[in-house]
C-alpha cells in the first residue's frame, strides 16, 4: 500500500484511480464494506483503488464542542486500509484552508488536477466542501460534466441499527463496547505505553499495568471495568481493564487506564500494550475502605474467569496490534 501525506507527493498515474474520500474514523462495518466493494469496482474497470482521508479529524480543526474524541488514530486506520487492499492512501492535512474550499474546487483541483481520478465511490451520508454543500447529487452533475463515473453506497444495516461513526462514539461513551465491537466488526482498542503508577495495584494483590494512551484524542469508555484482551511478546493474554478516577483513594485524582492481566508474572515497564475491550463488567465505584475495593476485584477476577471460558475467549483471533507507519511518502508496504 502507497501511503501520500501531502498533496504534492502524488504522481500522476496512467492507470487511473477509483477513489473514495472521507475521514473513516473506526473504519467500521460500514465503511469495510464501502472499501471492498471499491477494490472489487476499481479491479474490473482496471483503475487504482485509492482512499483520500484526513488527519486531523475535520471537526477537530473546526472546533466541535466538545471536542470529538476519535476511535481510530491514524496507524490503526491505514493498518485496516491495509489489511482491506487498498491500493493507495492520501492522508490530506485538514486544515482552514481546506474547509474553505468549496465542493467544487475541491472536485476539479483535488480529485481531478492532482488525483486524476476516473470515478468515485461515496456513502449514503457523504457531504463535503465549504459549508458541507458537496453531495451525492452535486458530484453526479459534476461527474456528467467532467467525464467521471460516480457510484453510491448504501447504509450498512447491522441488527436494524445504521452503522455510523457517530453511534459507535456514543456505545463507546456509553461503556456499551459490546455494541460497539458489533458495529466495528472488531473490538474497541487502545495502545499505550505501561508507566510506573503508585503500586497501590501490587499491594491490593493486584498488580496493575498502567498505561499511558499514546493518542490523547482518542476516545475513551465510560469510567468502569472491563473484560479486555491484550498481547505480549506475540502472546494472547485476557485480563481486567479499570478506567477512571479511583474514588476509593480520593477526590482529585486524574483518570487512568490500569490493566490486571491475568496468568502473567514479569515487568511490563515501558513495553507498548494494545488494550482490546470486550465487555463492562461494572461501573466505577467508590469504596468504603481499600479491603472492601480488594475483595470486589477479586469477585470481578472470577467473574473474569468465567466470561473467558464461556466465550473461548482466548481462543478467538487476536487483534491487529498496528505500528506506526511514518511519514515516507509512497512506501510499499
């Protein structure tokens, strides 16, 4: 896969593209549809599959409040392009000046003067340029004007419920990471590094992996824990995942992301982690005392232990731990 992060960096292609643009936060069900039905188009019309995203998220730039948090950081996202087969990514910096960038402009310079595109493929909602005046019935006259083919996915319907980035978000606010994995098609993950915490974890009998998330945009669950599955040096491991504020050892304290792993014994100190959420086993609550807290994780632990076997939880396919991909333009990989 060919990986452009500035415009100026794309070559002219003699082949010609088939390409898709949107931001694809989650890259979701429905969006896994949308591009392996363009692979399938651009392989029978003998063109180039490309997706044109955006880094950062638009609504990031235009100042949404509150501010979106993301679900997939941009490694995540080109590793499931990737993992698709598309064929080439441009990751165009969002920025003011391209939101003010009407549809058409963006058609003519963009996607027909530096993509030289053949056709486009969109989703049922795709709405761009200034103003967000650009839609599926504005980019057919301009495909009838300019010589492209234009083709329109449908909504992705998973158990009567539109798939969306937006109502992923909201399962995921909600700690209803169950839904949100349905609606993914994968479960709701975070990467982090393990930084040393206050061993409050190791001396409850415990040991907890604390983590720092690597992409501070990202979304994260509501405060409670949660079944949650991890790798280690290539090895699947299951455990417990808390995120919140430890109410039990006061009022001040900044959110944090600790993982028990169960089964696992060594140091994990500096080691990057990919934390995939499967179910909410409760919510955060404050406790009355640290013994009381201890004897709840021990409850949660069996509760633990019982989901995993009843799912064969280990069992499944692990997930995609993605790496960073830098910025070398026009890398194969």
């Amino acid at each position: 896969m060919r990986v452009y992060t500035r415009w100026s960096d794309v070559p002219k292609h003699s082949q010609g593209r088939l390409a898709t643009v949107g931001t694809f936060d989650g890259v979701h069900r429905g969006h896994q549809a949308l591009l392996e039905y363009l692979c399938r188009r651009a392989q029978e019309l003998a063109l180039t599959a490309c997706v044109v995203t955006f880094e950062p998220h638009p609504q990031m730039v235009l100042g949404r409040q509150p501010p979106i948090g993301i679900l997939t950081p941009l490694p995540a996202k080109l590793e499931r392009f990737r993992q698709i087969g598309i064929a080439e990514v441009v990751v165009a910096p969002f920025t003011t000046e391209l939101a003010r960038t009407s549809a058409e402009e963006f058609v003519q310079h963009y996607l027909l003067g530096i993509l030289g595109i053949r056709g486009i493929v969109v989703g049922h909602d795709h709405m761009f340029g200034h103003g967000r005046r650009g839609n599926l019935e504005l980019l057919r006259q301009l495909g009838q004007a300019l010589g492209f083919i234009v083709e329109h996915f449908p909504p992705f319907v998973v158990d009567g419920i539109t798939v969306s980035s937006s109502t992923i978000r909201r399962a995921v606010q909600q700690g209803d990471v169950e839904t949100a994995a349905k609606l993914l098609g994968y479960p709701y993950t975070v990467c982090g590094t393990v930084v040393r915490g206050d061993g409050r974890g190791r001396r409850l009998g415990f040991p907890t992996a604390n983590l720092q998330v690597e992409a501070p945009e990202q979304l994260l669950p509501a405060y409670g824990v949660y079944i949650a599955t991890t790798q280690i040096a290539g090895r699947p491991y299951a455990g417990l995942v808390s995120y919140g504020v430890r109410p039990t050892f006061g009022n001040d304290l900044p959110p944090q992301l600790e993982l028990y792993v169960l089964d696992f014994s060594g140091s994990l100190y500096n080691e990057r982690l990919c934390v995939s959420f499967w179910t909410r086993v409760r919510a955060e609550l404050p406790f009355p005392t640290p013994e009381a807290l201890q004897e709840q994780m021990g409850r949660d632990e069996a509760y633990c232990r019982t989901w995993i076997a009843e799912h064969r939880l280990l069992e499944q396919s692990p997930t995609v731990v993605s790496q960073p991909i830098h910025g070398d333009q026009g890398t194969e990989s």
